[in-house]
C-alpha cells in the first residue's frame, strides 16, 4: 500500500477484527496463513488487501457491505 495513512488505518482495521473474531473468517485466515509460514505482518497485509478490494467495490457501486464476497477473497488467499 503506497499511503501510508491509509495503510495504518486498514492494518487497524484488520487489528479490529482479529480481536473481535468479527468477522470470524479474518482469524482463521490469518492463522491459515501464518501455517503457511508467513509472518504476522504480512498475513495481516495479505487480509487488508482484500479489505481493501471490498472496501473498493463498496464504494465504487454504493452497495452494502459484502460478507459472502468478503469470505470469498479470504479464502482465495495463498
């Protein structure tokens, strides 16, 4: 990410969510993708560009938030 206010925020974001298991997906994503030997930092980076991609198409098309699609982007992840 190349602002790094906005990277800050999202990586909060993502921080919010792993502690509040909400949704549940982020932190089984992120303890998938620890397993698969990265680092804390960069599955927490790897989860905020989905966040982002979601966060993109919320506001591009002015629609609601997308859990399905959400879930989608996480699982994708490798």
């Amino acid at each position: 990410m190349a602002n790094k206010y906005l990277r800050e925020n999202i990586l909060q974001v993502v921080d919010n969510q792993l502690q509040e298991n909400n949704p549940a997906i982020t932190k089984a994503t992120f303890e998938r993708l620890k397993a698969l030997g990265y680092t804390k930092e960069q599955a927490k980076e790897k989860i905020a560009a989905v966040l982002l991609e979601e966060i993109y198409d919320l506001l591009k098309n002015n629609e609601s938030y997308n859990e399905v699609r959400y879930t989608k982007g996480l699982e994708e992840l490798k």
